[in-house]
C-alpha cells in the first residue's frame, strides 16, 4: 500500500472512498479545511453505510426501545442488555457478516461469530450461547453448496474453539441469494448487574491501552466493503476479509472478563468494523472526550505500516481498553498472564479530538463527535415507491392453481425441501451442549437454556421470512416478530426483547426503500403489542449482486423468560392417545407459502394475514395451559402449513415416532387446509382428562380452540383422507435431503 501514503485528497478521492460531494464538503466545513489522507479514511468508514447507519438510523428510531426490563437503551453499547431477576442480565445481538461470507465463507462466518462474541464479552458478560440465520441460492447449484458448506463449518470452527454452545438458528435457500447469501450471527451473554461495563472513555489523562491481537493488514476498508453492491470483481477484495484466531479470542475473553471486575477499568470497546477508527471515535463521543494518540506503540505485524492502515485495520481479536491513570502495571499483569499484548497507546483529552501521532509527528487531528452514529455523521432519509410487481403478484388469483393430485407425494416433497428438512447435518457439526446448560438442542421450537443457581431458563430463536417480506413488507416484518415470538411461546417462554438483523439492498432504489421502512414499521407494531423492546441491532444494505436485490430479509432475534423450569415445554409428541388440540383458526392462506414455490414453482399471492393482538391473546392461552401443567408438546404452524406442523411433531423425536390422525372440517380446499401458513395457530398435545381446562383456557383469552385428532403409535400420519404416509417415508424424506445433497462432489 505504498501508493496510499500521502496521495493528493480531492473530491474524486473521496469519492473512490464512497463517500459523495455533500459529504465531502461537509468534512470541508468541519475541518475548517482539506483533509489528510488518514483524516479523509477515517471520515470514509465512520461514514459509512455499515458504521453511521445513515440511511437507516432515522426508520430505525421509530421501533420500540423502551421497556421495565431493559436496562441500556438501544445502540447505547456494544450489545442490548435485560434484566432477568437474581441480579442477572442477558446481553444479547445480532449482526451480519454477508459481504465477506459471499467471498471468503469460512474466515467471513468465522470472524462474524467472533465479532458478536467480542460485542457481548466487552460488556462483562460472558457468553453463553450463539445461533445464526443464513440464507443460500439453491443447493443444486455447486457453489451455493460450497458456500453452504464453507460458512457451516466457518461458524462451528469458531465458536467450538471458543467454548460457547451454538444452540440454534434458520437456514432458507431461495434463488434470489444464490449471487448474496446471508450469515447473520447472534450472541448472548450472562452477566451481574454490579459487572456490567460501558464502551466509555472519560477521565482527562486516562490511560488509553491496545489490548488483544496484533495489528496487520487484513480488513482495511472492510466497513466500506460492506457498504456496496458484490459485483464479478468483488472476488478482487479478498484482502479486505479478516482473519479470525479463536484461540486468542478465547484468551482475550478470560482476560477481559477478569478485567470486568476490577474497579479501574474505565471503558472498553471492541474493535470490529473500521477497527480504531470506531472504537476510539465512539468511546471518545459517548464520553465526550477525546484522545491522544501515538500509533507507533500499536503492536503491528507486519512492516511499514502507515497511519492510514493502522486506524483502518480490521484485525480481529483486538479492544480498546480505557483505565483510571496508575493502574497500567496491574492491566498489564493480567493480559501478559493470558500471554496477550497489552500496550499503552495514549492518554484521554479534553478536547474532543482525535491527535493522532507516529512518535512525535502529528498525522491527524479529527473532531470524534463529528464522526459519529448519534453524533455528526450524515442523516438521511431516501425516497420511496410501492414496488410495481405487488399489484401483479398480490393479483394472482390462487383458486386457479390445481391442487396436488397426490397429497402424500406433495407431503414427502414438501419434507424434503431443503428450507423445511432437517438440519441436523448443519447442528451436528456445532457443539450444542458445551458448559451444560442447553435444555432444548437445536431442532426445537426455540432454543431453551437454563440459568444455573437459579429456576428460570431463556429460550431463544431467530426467525425471519424474506419471501413473506417481498410480497408484503409490513406483514413480512410483523410476521418475523410474532413467529419467533410463537416459537419462544411453545417452549413455555413469555417473550420479553428482540434484537434484529436487517438485510436490504440498495437503500438508493425508492422500491428497496419502501420495502426496508414498511418492514420497520410491521416489526415495530409487533413490538409494541408483544412488549418486545428492540435492544439494538444491524442493518445491512447492498445485499445485491449482477443478477439483483436479495428478496428484503428482516430477522428477529427473540429472547424468552420461563421462571420455572418445570414449564419447559417440547414440540414432540409423547404419549399414545394424547388429543391434539389447535388455539386459533386455519384460513387456508397459500400467498408466499413454501407450498406454491415447492410444488407449483410460484412466488404469488399476499403474505399471510396476521392480526397481532389476537396473536398476543394466542400466546396468553398457550403460555396459561403450559403453566397449569396440561400441555405435552406444542409446535406452530409455519414454514409447510398444518401438514408440516403435525408431520415434524410425529418424528421429532428420534427414540421415539409417534403417528398422528387428524381431522379438520372442510370449509377449504386440502391444499389451503394442509399447507397453508396461517399464522398466530398453535397446535398442542393432551391428555384426555385435560380437554375441559385448554377449552376453558382458551376461552378465557377468547381464542378459538379446536380437538383435531389423536396422537396414534401407528407408525402413520393420517389427515382427512387426503395424507396417509408411514412415518418411515416422513423421517427419510425429512432426514436425507440435506446429507444427500452434500454428498454431491462440491
């Protein structure tokens, strides 16, 4: 990069750095004059899509982010925090890691699993579970099956290394992520309230200290990556990918939580996208202070590096540590024992400036309030326009479409799409149960672990549909909220916070942008009806590649208090007899159902409709039946309908089948009945004597409530006439799909 070192800053410059004329003449204005080459980098990342969230914080600003439970507001730190009762807060996000996935799968997944990890662990918290939310173009395709492949065992390698169980998560393979696919990664953290520790740095004359990994090359401008469109020569920027050491990352965890205790610590940050830029911009900012700083004491691994790159490194496995004055001695006692370097790179200002230096020559002097999110970075807010193709697609009429003419064919077919099959071939390969708190594995509704030295455990899950999202933005986001909350629900979970992931494209398309703020807005709507508070998140635009936009894929990451453990509920069926029992109304809703792209090859029709306080009424009767102990086993209808719903509770146990016999009345077609993906419907499992309480229950909340059939230890799966397949063929259809696709040679 010797060509970077001192080239002439102009326009056209910052322009190649993404940055646009009102940008640049803004800098202009806030400098009082041009800016150096390492002032004008610094300005280029902060600013970016990825680090200012400029094109999203102002929709973003209208979710619910306020709550009993919360204790940090949204954005306010590297993660969101909730109070749990016993003195105990999770520490829970999300984020994405696409762009570098779409180049490099496996360092892309690895180094975004330690990324979220860093976000929790710096906070005090010390990691207790991760799950993801990915999406792939087609598995028929080679290198989707690579990427596939690649980030599967990216994810694993990292988090295993580090000791933290992955307990859950969602797969979805569709064409329109096929150029662009989606790795969103998720971490929680359990913490004391007295431990908690903010990304501040206040205190004029702290010590400011490096702490972590060396610092190289790899990254440089990896925010701006992240903040365009892939094209044919985005495989140019591998050297923008970071490369992730988990077993450092593992030694800094231990150090920074032993760190965490100590009362001279002042503030601590990680350094993720934009690497020093950002954390000493946005600690300096939140304490509005500045700082002092002499990048030649930054421990380097590689030779003659400039100004530029230090700051805009992305090396992993790197914080920034902030300490009361006089304490550096005993800093560095700790992460010398954990054989990591521990630097003093500079003192805190009074200034709010960023005075950069190499040894005793000034390089750069930037205002960090100016730099960033909630601060100076660019506002805005886009365009919009109701995309054209909704009239067409909301317009098709579905009782046009034939129905199967073989239902048991279309149920194995439906079992073994790759979106619905089993995904034990992607969970094997993680550790699920490591520290032994995993109650319920990944393949349930949601993830259940339970809080050691207390009763209570949390369920987690997240959830998301783009194809819902696509042929109707509003609902599509209404609906990821209350089907992860429904999921949390049928493991005996009250929810409580959301964080959340949104993957877009370009937020310059007026119709990308009309897709992103409805989104929003159903999401946004959900939360206040559930009482689900937004703790912070990720936006991630661009998501585009030559052949076009990702379908829009808001994803919710739900979090879920059950205060006794005794409540903890399974999707399984369990006992021979049980009546099966389903809370709320089938409406025979096919629009955007995994149905018509799996047996008719269309993407048609309105997203379900979803009435959310009747929702809310359906969460109340489930959680008040599991509660007073009637409930054997409760799942939601989703992704497959009704079929897929009942099919997946038969076999869901592996030691154990169970056959079903359903009937349900017909007021609608079998394919609408069946496959249709009407939501707010749970369907639970009881015992005889139990009938007349889930009736009284549901009635109670005014929630329909429906005796559907019986569990039967027949082997089979029978549902009015239509579907009578052995559970044989259901458990091979479901159970081979994936496995027999990956055995195809890469």
């Amino acid at each position: 990069m010797d060509k970077l070192r001192e080239p002439e800053v102009t326009l056209e410059l910052a322009i190649e750095h993404g940055l646009n004329e009102e940008e640049w003449n803004k800098i202009l204005e806030v400098l009082g004059r041009t800016p150096n080459f390492t002032e004008l980098g610094i300005f280029s990342v902060m600013w970016s899509e990825h680090c200012s969230y400029k094109n999203s914080i102002a929709i973003l600003k209208t979710l619910p982010r306020t709550g009993k439970r919360l204790l940090v507001g949204a954005g306010e730190e590297n993660a969101g925090l909730i109070d749990i009762g016993d003195g105990l807060a999770l520490a829970f996000k999300i984020e994405s890691h696409n762009h570098p996935s779409a180049i490099e799968p496996f360092q892309g997944a690895a180094t975004g699993v330690g990324g979220i990890l860093r976000d929790i662990f710096t906070m005090g918290a010390r990691p207790i579970a991760s799950l993801n939310s990915l999406r792939f173009g087609p598995l028929s395709v080679p290198r989707n099956r690579y990427l596939f492949d690649e980030v599967v065992k990216g994810i694993a390698h990292y988090g295993n290394c580090m000791g933290v169980p992955t307990v859950g998560g969602e797969v979805y393979f569709d064409e329109c992520y096929t150029g662009n696919p989606l790795v969103n990664a998720m971490a929680i953290g359990l913490v004391k309230h007295d431990r908690v520790v903010s990304a501040i740095a206040k205190g004029n004359g702290n010590t400011v200290m490096i702490v972590g990994s060396s610092t190289g090359r790899d990254g440089i401008h990896g925010a701006t990556f992240a903040s365009v469109e892939l094209s044919d020569e985005s495989e140019e920027k591998r050297s923008l990918i970071q490369v992730g050491d988990p077993f450092t990352e593992k030694l800094l965890l231990e150090a920074t939580l032993e760190l965490a205790r100590k009362n001279y610590l002042i503030g601590i940050q990680d350094m993720g996208a934009a690497g020093i830029a950002c954390s000493t911009s946005e600690m300096s900012a939140k304490g509005k202070s500045g700082m002092k700083l002499d990048l030649s004491k930054v421990p380097m691994r590689e030779p003659d590096m400039n100004p530029y790159e230090i700051m805009l490194s992305e090396s992993q496995e790197r914080m920034l540590v902030v300490i009361r004055r006089g304490f550096e001695k005993e800093v560095k006692e700790i992460f010398n024992k954990w054989d990591l370097n521990c630097v003093e790179i500079g003192t805190v200002t009074d200034t709010g400036n960023l005075d950069l230096y190499m040894g005793k020559k000034k390089v750069g002097s930037v205002p960090a309030w100016h730099l960033v999110l909630g601060g100076g970075a660019p506002v805005y807010q886009r365009e919009t326009k109701e995309p054209e193709y909704l009239k067409k697609l909301h317009d098709v009429d579905l009782k046009k479409i034939p129905e199967p003419k073989d239902y048991n064919a279309a149920l194995l077919k439906l079992m073994a799409s790759h979106s619905i099959a089993d995904k034990s071939w992607i969970y094997r390969q993680y550790d699920h149960t490591v520290r032994t708190n995993t109650v319920i594995a990944p393949g349930g509704s949601a993830a259940v672990l339970r809080i050691k030295r207390t009763n209570k455990a949390i369920a987690t899950k997240t959830d998301g549909n783009g194809r819902y999202t696509y042929l109707n933005p509003y609902r599509g986001g209404a609906i990821a909220v209350a089907e992860s909350a429904r999921n949390v629900v049928c493991t005996g979970a009250k929810p409580i916070a959301i964080t959340n992931c949104l993957n877009f494209g370009n937020p310059y398309d007026p119709e990308i942008y009309y897709q992103f703020k409805q989104a929003v807005t159903g999401m946004g709507d959900a939360c206040g009806v559930f009482n689900t508070p937004v703790t912070g998140g990720n936006v991630s635009f661009y998501n585009e590649s030559p052949d076009g936009a990702i379908y829009p894929t808001p994803v919710i990451g739900m979090i879920g208090l059950i205060e006794n453990i005794k409540h903890i509920t399974t999707s399984h069926f369990k006992n021979d007899g049980d009546f099966i029992v389903m809370l709320g109304t089938l409406k025979g809703e096919l629009g955007g159902s995994e149905y018509l792209k799996v047996i008719h090859n269309k993407v048609v029709g309105d997203a379900p409709t979803i009435d959310l306080t009747f929702e809310k009424r359906v969460h109340r009767a489930c959680l008040e039946a599991i509660r007073n102990g009637i409930v054997n086993s409760a799942t939601d209808i989703s992704d497959g309908g009704l079929a897929v719903a009942i099919a997946e509770s038969c076999i869901a146990n592996p030691n154990k089948p169970l056959g079903a016999s359903i009937y349900i009345s017909r007021k609608l077609r079998d394919d609408e009945i069946l496959f249709g993906e009407t939501q707010s419907v749970i369907i639970l499992s009881i015992s005889e004597n139990s009938l007349l309480d889930i009736e009284r229950i549901a009635a109670k909340n005014i929630v329909p409530c429906f005796t559907i059939g019986r569990v039967k230890d027949d082997n089979r799966l029978k549902m009015n006439d239509s579907i009578n397949v052995s559970l044989d063929d259901l458990i091979n259809a479901y159970r081979s799909a994936i496995p027999d696709m990956m055995k195809i040679t890469i």
